[in-house]
C-alpha cells in the first residue's frame, strides 16, 4: 500500500513540540492546514498521486514541553476508506543547539481498520540535523499482519537561508518484523529519499511553499512509489 506513515518529522517527518503562535499571552493552541498535489508519505503516494487536503490542530504546554494534536488527510487506497485521522501525545524540550522529542502516535483510517496502527518515536535533534525512529506497538501495521516491533529510522537536515528560504533532505528505511501467510515480512523492507526546497512568505501571506522530489528503491515499484515531484502550500494559524 503506501509507506508506513508519516513520522513524524516527517520530518519532514516528525512531531516536534508545536510552535504557539500569537498575541500576548500565548496561547497553548494553534492550527495548520496544507493543500498538496499530492500526500506522500515514507516515498509512497497515499492519494494515489492525486490531490491531498490536510490539516490539524496542537496544543502545547510550553513550560512543560507536554503537548497533544490530531492531524486530518484525505487518502485513496482503493479500499473502503478515504480519510486518515492520526492522534498523538507526546514531550519535547530543547537545551540550546539540542533537542528531543518523545511520544505516541495513533493512525485511524474509519472504514478500514486494518490499516490502524500504533507507533511510539523518540526524535533527536542538533542544530539543522535530527535523527527519528519510529517503533510499531500495534499488531498491524498499515495493513501488514504480526509486525509489531516493526520500525522506520529517518535522518534529516534543513539549512535555513535569509528572505524565508530554506532547503533539506531525508533519508528513512522502513524495516518490517514477524511474518504474513508464511512470508517474512522484511521482505517488504526498502529505503526512501527527500530532497526540497521551502519559502515562507511570513510578510504578507503567511503561506510556507514546499516543493519536493521523493523517491524509494523499491524494486518494480508501482506507480504510487516510483519518484515523483510534489508542490504544496501550507498555513499555520
């Protein structure tokens, strides 16, 4: 099917502790919402490279680095679903150039539930670099039977430019346990690939514009994970 989800991060990535926006006092809560040509997670389209609206909502305790947020996209896996709706809790801090980030992640796809699954990741950071490992609690992992103890490793790096620029990379194994219908499944175990480039217009519109190229070394993939350029536009509230 696609991937395996989001890290996070994913990162690019990942969960980091999200930033609070806003007037004086701030507020613990913000909201964000993407409008993509297409939701690519781990290298593989879960739209089947089509259109994604995306969004979600965060609360933070910044004094105790505690946070909690849902995360809302459309999907297309030729099943009875067509929405993912993911859940997740979790603690971050940060000590000068360092940082980390520790917590739980649920993925609901209503209307399919075997795909649901269940991750707990611990990101680490340093300046522009961060390194993210997800581990699979549930039974299930995104449809794949008796993979708990499944994970996916992700490196990243972003460079920040001035005029809102910035650009990163990522590299993610996804490393499959336990066995379905007597096939092991690492057999499904492959590597995938990030590069892209960011402007935030933080004048005027307030609109962050990615544009990526992703691809996996899958063998024979299908289409949904052969390499692919994607565009999207993103707001925080």
């Amino acid at each position: 099917m696609f991937e395996a989800k989001k890290t996070a991060l994913a990162v690019a990535t990942a969960l980091a502790l999200p930033a609070v926006a806003s007037a004086e006092p701030a507020m613990p809560i913000s909201a964000n919402v993407t409008f993509t040509t297409d939701y690519v997670f781990r290298g593989i389209s879960q739209t089947d490279e089509k259109f994604a609206v995306q969004g979600g909502f965060d609360w933070a305790s910044e004094p105790t680095g505690i946070y909690a947020g849902a995360w809302a996209s459309n999907v297309d896996f030729n099943s009875d679903t067509s929405v993912e709706l993911d859940a997740y809790v979790g603690w971050a801090q940060s000590w000068g150039d360092w940082g980390v980030d520790v917590g739980y992640l649920h993925y609901d796809y209503p209307g399919e539930s075997s795909l649901n699954t269940d991750e707990i990741y611990l990101i680490g950071s340093w300046k522009w670099l961060s390194a993210a490992y997800n581990y699979t609690i549930s039974d299930e992992a995104f449809g794949i039977t008796d993979a708990k103890g499944s994970g996916y490793f992700n490196v990243a790096a972003e460079y920040s430019f001035p005029m809102g620029l910035a650009i990163g990379g990522s590299y993610g194994t996804t490393m499959y346990e336990g066995t379905s219908g007597g096939t092991p499944n690492d057999t499904g175990d492959y590597d995938d690939y990030k590069v892209y480039a960011t402007y935030s217009d933080g004048t005027y519109t307030g609109l962050d514009y990615t544009l990526a190229w992703t691809d996996t070394d899958i063998d024979n993939p299908a289409a949904i994970a052969e390499d692919r350029v994607f565009f999207s536009i993103s707001k925080s509230f």
